[in-house]
C-alpha cells in the first residue's frame, strides 16, 4: 500500500509489521510535530488535553474491508504511544492512590502569612518583656536594699504587734531649682497596711506640729516637724547619709503617732511628674465646703507675667489651680501644684482648713496614682511602664528591700481603693486648726491613742459600746481589770464599782441594757458564756448612754476567756 494512502488516527501512523502488513502505529520521528485535533504539539512539551474516548471510538469504527481491519490502531498501541505523557505529574489530574480520594488542595497562603505575623508578634512580646524586666531589674538595685536578685522573691513585709507594716513616706523638693526650704519635708504621712485583712490607713502629720527635735538644730532645739528630716545631717549626696536621715526618722515619727514604723520612703516633685505624665493623667474628687470648689492663687505665675496672658492660659478664670467640686482630671503640673495648695495667699476659696485640706488631697492624689499604675491598660502599656520605673530609679529612695518589691506590688493590686481609709486628726478633735494637738504642746497622748484605736478597729471597738464593770468576787482590783481587758477590746468604761449589797450571784453575769451594739454582745458572750446573759436589770442605775453591765464573780486570768 502506498505510504502516503495510510490509515491514521489523530496523528498516529500505523506500524508496518515484519510480513508488510500494518499491524500496529509507526512512532513518530521525535523531531516530528504531531497533532491532536489541530492542537501541535513537541516531544519535549507535553500536550495539554488528550483524546477522548469517544473520540477514539469513532476513530476506530468498523471499516469494510478485512485489511483496513487489520491496520486498525489498537487501544494498546494508543496507551504506549500516550506513555510518555503519562510520566508528567505536574501537569496531569492527581489519580485516587490507596482507595483514597484525591490528595488535598495546598493551604492558602494567607495562613503562611497569619502564623508568621503572630510569631512575629511573641517574638517582640518577648524582647518588650525582656526589656521592661532588665530596667525593673536595675532600678530595683538602685533603689531597694539588698541584693538586686532578691526581687525573684516574695518576701512578707514586717510588721508591729497588730500584724501591720507601717511606712513613713516623705516629701522634698529638693529637685525644684529656687524653691525655697527645698529640704523641709512638707509631706509627711505615715501608711499603715494589713497584709492579711487587705486594708490600709493613711495618716497625714501637718508640717506645722511643733516638736522638740531632741538636738540643736539650724532652728535650735525644737521648731516644726517638717524641719527634723534635714536636722539629721545636711549631707543630700551620699547614701549613708540619706540612709541615717530615714532611720532616725522612722523612729522620730513613730514616737509622735505611736507606731512602730518599719519602712521609710523619700520622694522629690521629679518623682510625682514623672509618675503622673507617665499615667497620661489622674483623676480626683475635689470636695470642699464652697461650692465654687477649690482655688488657690499661689500658682498663678505659672499662667503668665500679665493678666492677659493669665486669663488666654488658665481660662476661665486665670487661676493655675481652680478646679469645681467633682472629680477632675490633673495633668503632672497641675498634681503637683494642687498637693501643695493650701489656700494660704490673699486670693483662694476652698481650703478653710489650710494644711488638713492640702493634705486630703495628697491622699486622694496618692490613691488615685496607685488605682491608674495597677490597671490593665497601664500594665500593658510599655512606655508606660517604663515610664513609672524611670522615674521611681532616679528619685525614690528607701528601706524596702528587694525581696519584698514582689509583695509590695501584689498588696498594691489586692487593696482596693475603698479599702484605704484616712485617719482624719482635725475630725478626730485630737489636733486644733492650728495644727497643735489639743492635749496641749508637746503632748501626743490622744493622738496616739486615736490612732491606734481606729487602725485597730474591730467589728467591737467600731461599735464603741459603754460599759460598767461590778465587783463581786471580793478581791480588790478583779473589776479594774476586768475594765481594762474590755477597754482593749474597744469598749468605752463608763464606770468601775462595787456589785451592790445584798444581791447573790453565782457566775460572772451579763445585763444587756440596749438593743444596740449586736457584736459587742456576741464578742461578751463568748468571753463569759451564753449562760451569763441574764434576763433581768440591771443591779445598778446607769447612765443613758450605758449598754452593757458586767459583773465579776469569778475573776477571768486573760483576754482570751
């Protein structure tokens, strides 16, 4: 048969076979172009789309002839020829491997992108707390005692009898160039924290007490107490000397408010801007008798030379501080400011009470810097962070040791702000306006014991119950001491006597003369037993005021019965 008359089927030709009868397809040359339904296609480049089956059916119909019949291309002939194609992977549908369906799509790049961004995110996390760790860590040794590795502790902090550390912090503004009496403490004010119950009091001492000093002095032997801290020794460079200044003081103060102070703390102004522009701000209530609020004159310079550079920088009065009643929110410079208004120029309204009221506000600045410093949105802010620890490294100073920086911190956020409370000395009626304890000069007695009294409540002492106190025991003294078990349980002692005459009694008995003061009668309860409660009255007339009669038979040995 002619070559050029071969059967073909999509571009195959035919073999010859061996007797000259075309039994099966010739390979095509490898330099060949082929074509599959007008598609040209290379060896080397394999084509893109393959026959059909039912293309290939119709190519192989039956044909009359039993020649033609046996040039027919055979479905194996077809797959040998297509073998090569076959091998190309990458460019051929994926085959079911195993009885499984095909292999699954690659993940979207997207993904790729999100892993690499949250690692990214940790990795940066990492190297932030790092940082904020290795600054905490040397400002920790900067201003802590110890040694700087101590702060991987948690050390409980000391504390007096009644379990309460009490710390002196105060003031200077040694830092303000041109200020003058830069080295008198005209802050002082002593906290007095339960580690245990999570409270905390806060007594502000007024600058103007009189006191002896207990030396000579610049001032001689007695003058203000905001003049000891400097009487100590006037050396501000050394920190042994600042180190002798806070020792000495704690016990100075102590003695005056009838503590044991076991820390001391000294802060500059840098201290009190540094933290509050760190913080972006805090804010106060300002609550003063006149309801224009409070303003101080003093600072007005600070707006401007002239009246109207005041009015244009200090609107809307042209006072640098002159705030309403409610709260406010204070800016670094205007905290420190209003800490030190006191209403003590011609031009102020708000402070009748002068130093009491610039020292309310302290605390109430105080408080307000430590609510904004342990919230989550501060102590996940890095600038902010280390914006508190730069300015505590370079102008705080203390006693506190490193092993207890853990535990200050956890006191700070478990102590609510409703949990401090101030121990006001005008209220109380134990100091005058002017600054001088009422039991007269010198004499800080009922300072002392409010102090203690109110520090020391408990559920009894809040409910000042009046008592009288009967003997009945026949031993001289068994009802004064009684007395004075009770007394320091918080109750008041109207009155210590004799049970009357002709009355038996065979227990220590309890008359309750008031419905009033419910813990106070189950606290007298347990001393005595519930049996001791009697039924009737009293044995004895008392005054009004009086709740409760006790009285001793069997005398007790301690407080504890």
């Amino acid at each position: 048969m002619d070559r050029r008359n071969r059967p073909t089927m999509d571009g195959f030709i035919p073999r010859r076979s061996a007797g000259g009868v075309s039994s099966s397809v010739s390979r095509p040359d490898p330099d060949a172009a082929t074509t599959i339904r007008g598609l040209q296609r290379h060896d080397s480049a394999p084509v893109e789309k393959i026959a059909t089956r039912r293309q290939q059916q119709a190519a192989l119909a039956p044909v009359e002839s039993s020649e033609a019949r046996r040039q027919i291309v055979s479905r194996a002939d077809i797959d040998e020829s297509l073998h090569e194609i076959d091998q190309q992977p990458d460019q051929q549908p994926k085959h079911r491997r195993h009885g499984k369906k095909h292999d699954k799509a690659p993940k979207p790049r997207w993904r790729k992108v999100v892993k690499r961004f949250i690692l990214l995110i940790l990795l940066v996390g990492l190297g932030l707390a790092g940082w904020i760790g290795v600054k905490a860590f040397l400002a920790g040794g900067n201003v802590f005692k110890g040694d700087i590795f101590g702060i991987v502790q948690q050390k409980a902090l000391k504390a007096d009898a009644n379990g309460r550390s009490n710390i002196l912090v105060l003031g200077t503004s040694e830092d303000d160039p041109g200020h003058q009496g830069a080295t008198l403490t005209d802050s002082i004010m002593v906290l007095s924290v339960d580690q245990k119950n999570h409270n905390a009091y806060m007594i502000s001492i007024p600058r103007d007490l009189e006191v002896q000093y207990g030396m000579l002095c610049i001032a001689g032997g007695h003058g203000k107490i905001n003049g000891y801290f400097n009487c100590v020794n006037d050396d501000w460079t050394s920190s042994s000397a600042e180190d002798e200044r806070q020792t000495k003081s704690r016990e100075f103060f102590g003695n005056i408010v009838g503590l044991d102070i076991q820390y001391s703390v000294h802060v500059n102004y840098t201290v009190m801007r540094d933290i509050v522009k760190a913080l972006d701000g805090v804010t106060v209530t300002i609550e003063s008798s006149d309801p224009r609020g409070q303003m101080d004159g003093n600072f007005d310079w600070k707006c401007g030379a002239t009246y109207a550079q005041r009015m244009k920088n200090c609107p809307p009065r042209g006072h640098f501080i002159d705030y309403p009643n409610g709260p406010v929110t204070l800016d670094a410079e205007h905290a420190l400011y209003l800490a030190q208004a006191r209403g003590d120029t011609e031009i102020n309204w708000g402070f009748p009470n002068s130093n009491f009221d610039r020292e309310r506000n302290q605390q109430k600045i105080l408080v307000a810097i430590k609510e904004k410093a342990m919230s989550t949105g501060t102590l996940t802010n890095v600038s902010k962070v280390t914006g508190i620890i730069d300015a505590l490294s370079s102008n705080l100073r203390t006693n506190f040791d490193t092993s207890e920086i853990r535990t200050l911190m956890t006191l700070a956020g478990d102590i609510p702000a409703d949990s401090i409370a101030s121990i006001d000395l005008l209220k109380g009626g134990v100091m005058n306006s002017s600054a001088q304890p009422t039991a007269g000069q010198y004499d800080y007695s009922d300072i002392q014991a409010f102090i203690k009294k109110t520090i020391n409540a408990t559920p009894v002492s809040k409910e000042a119950a009046h008592v009288v106190v009967l003997n009945a025991s026949g031993i001289t003294g068994a009802a004064q001491t009684e007395a004075d078990r009770l007394a320091d349980l918080g109750l008041i002692v109207d009155k210590v006597d004799n049970a009357p005459e002709g009355v038996t009694f065979t227990h220590n008995t309890l008359y309750h003369t008031s419905t009033a003061k419910p813990k106070t009668l189950a606290a007298l309860q347990t001393r005595y037993g519930k049996t001791a409660l009697a039924t009737g009255a009293s044995p004895v007339t008392v005054a009004s005021t009086t709740d409760f009669v006790v009285v001793v038979l069997n005398p007790l040995t301690n407080t504890n019965q």
